[in-house]
C-alpha cells in the first residue's frame, strides 16, 4: 500500500493521521506530522495519552465480552488500523464476534481491509460516515448486527471532535435509543481538567480547521446519566485507571500500578450499560 500522500487531502492535518503518528503507526504525512510535533511540544505526553486511550478501548471490548457477554460492537471513529483493533480484541474472547466500524475519514476507508479481517465464524464491516448522521450509520449497521441483541458502542476518542452546536447529546441519544436492554456505552474524552497544559493543544487542532473540544467529568457523566445507563465501577476515571488489571493477553503488557498518572493521560473513560428492565 503506497504511503504518498493522497491528493484529496491537501495541506491540512487530519485527526485519524495525528493519532496514528502518536500511535507510531505510518500513516501519516507532512502536515499531520508537524501538526503531532506541535502538540507534543505543548503537552509532552501526547504519546502516553494516545497509548493509554488505544489501551481503554482494548481493556472495555476485553470487559464487556468477557464479564457481560456482549458479543456485538458498534465503533463510530474508528481511527486508521493499528493491531490490535477493536474485532482482534472481541473476537480472541469470542470468534463469533460481530464489529461495525464507522469512520467519517477517507484515510480510514482506505486501509479499511485491515478492520474487516476477522474470524469466519464472525462478521466485521465498515462505513465511511460522519458520526453527526447517527441514522446513517445505524441503517448501515443493522445489515451486520442484530439490535434485538446487545450491542456495545464504542466512542472512544470521538466526541471531542464534535461540537456543541452539532448536539453531540442528541447524537449520542439517537444512537443508544437504538440499542437493546443491557447493551453498552464506551466513551473516552479529551479534558483539561487533569492538566491545564493540555488546553495550549486546543489552538493547534484549531489551526489545522479540526474541531477539539475538551469536556469536563460533569459533560461525560451526562451523556450517561441522560440515557438513564448505569457507570460500571469505577464509574469516570483517567484512562490509565479504568480496570488497568484487564491486562492485554496479546502483548501482555503490564505495567506497575500507578505508573501512569491521569495528569499524563488527559482523557476521562467511562463504561456504562443499559438497564435490562
Ligand atoms: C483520535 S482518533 C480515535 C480512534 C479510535 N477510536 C481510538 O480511540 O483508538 C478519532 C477518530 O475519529 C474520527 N472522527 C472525527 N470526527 C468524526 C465524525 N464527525 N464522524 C466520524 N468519525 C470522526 C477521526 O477521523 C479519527 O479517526
């Protein structure tokens, strides 16, 4: 697959290429690279808060497979593949897993391949589509999984790109009005209530026409709270404290208690489930 930069991009950084420069990946260009190098400046653990948001995302599929039995997920801002993906994570719970990837990000659609290499025995598919057309991505996903049926979804590292005048609430509700009794809800966000400095990030993104905006416990907690779903212990916390005991089995990591701290995270992390009655 060719890494020249594709013509329809332009100059401008692009989020899903500044995540992967943090992520180490290699789908990144010149304008996204300065653009990560900036932000790095300003908040020296850009690195450590991309890894350990990636980790949530394995850490919450890991959970609600495992000690919930949700065998579907929904992931809308998807990012560019970096193993392990959110189906790589389910289905080595459970091969049956099924995955619905959305992306509003060409870039994405064209690595796709990646995200739709999963079991036989289960079922991945992706759409390019923005997630401010909920329905969109809802109709799309119907094909694949059965809202009759719990489903988990995934908005991890999503919502801070989405801005209060396009209703992120009314978002989020249309898409869990959709999901069935104890089916789940993974959301992690950008904040600077763990550390101003990340608030010198906000101008770069900005500048590059990316829409960032940092939300605080009190703005996560509603997007739980007004669809009536319940915070699964330890309710909103840091990214590096949600479960850090759900240790990766595929690259083991482990990491000594405490090793990281929220001030290098910035990111909130929640997980909350739909009442079964
Ligand atoms: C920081 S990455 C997060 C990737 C992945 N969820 C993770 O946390 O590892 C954010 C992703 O959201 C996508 N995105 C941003 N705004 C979006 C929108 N309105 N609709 C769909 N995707 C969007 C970007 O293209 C990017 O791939």
């Amino acid at each position: 697959m060719s890494h020249q930069m594709p013509e329809t991009t332009g100059a401008k950084a692009h989020s899903a290429r500044m995540y992967d420069y943090f992520l180490g990946g290699k789908t990144n260009y010149g304008p996204d690279r300065e653009a990560a190098a900036q932000s790095v400046a300003a908040f020296p653990n850009t690195l450590t808060a991309a890894r350990e948001n990636r980790e949530f995302m394995h850490r919450a599929v890991r959970y609600l497979a495992r000690e919930q039995g949700i065998r579907q997920f929904l992931d809308i801002g998807t990012g560019i593949p970096s193993a392990p993906n959110l189906h790589q994570v389910a289905q080595q719970e459970d091969p049956a897993c099924r995955v619905v990837y959305a992306d509003n990000d060409p870039i994405v659609l064209t690595y796709a391949r990646a995200l739709m290499s999963g079991t036989p025995e289960g079922a991945t598919d992706y759409i390019e589509a923005d997630a401010r057309d909920p329905k969109r991505i809802l109709d799309h996903a119907n094909g694949t999984l059965d809202f009759d049926q719990p489903v988990a979804l995934s908005l991890v590292a999503l919502l801070h790109f989405i801005a209060d005048e396009d209703d992120p609430q009314g978002i989020v509700r249309t898409l869990v009005d959709r999901l069935a009794p104890g089916s789940a809800l993974i959301v992690s966000h950008g904040t600077d209530e763990l550390d101003v400095s990340l608030r010198k990030v906000l101008e770069i993104y900005r500048a590059q026409g990316i829409t960032l905006r940092f939300r605080d416990r009190e703005g996560v907690r509603e997007f739980f709270s007004a669809n009536g779903f319940s915070l699964v212990e330890p309710g909103i916390v840091a990214t590096c404290d949600w479960h850090p005991e759900l240790v990766d089995r595929q690259d083991g990591i482990r990491r000594p208690a405490g090793s990281i701290t929220p001030e290098e995270v910035g990111c909130w992390a929640a997980v909350g489930l739909k009442p079964t009655e």
